[in-house]
C-alpha cells in the first residue's frame, strides 16, 4: 500500500511540473528569480 502512495505522490508531482511548463510557468518564476537576485546584489 506504501508504495501505491509513493507512486501516485510522484505521479501528482511529474504531473503537476509539466502542466506549470505547459502554461508559461517557468519563465514567470526565472525572471522572478533574475529579479530577486539582482536586487539582492544592489544592481535591480
């Protein structure tokens, strides 16, 4: 029964991944993240 869980957890996971890359997700949390860093740099 364990296991089930484990797969269906990881399934859910993949699943939920590849449906954020298929809307344009990535790229809303890099440039986030280019954002973030920048300003913690002092250049942004």
């Amino acid at each position: 029964m364990r296991d089930k869980i484990k797969y269906l957890i990881l399934v859910l996971a993949v699943s939920f991944c590849a449906y954020g890359f298929h809307i344009g997700e990535a790229e809303v949390v890099l440039q986030k993240a280019i954002k973030i860093c920048l300003e913690c740099c002092g250049i942004g």
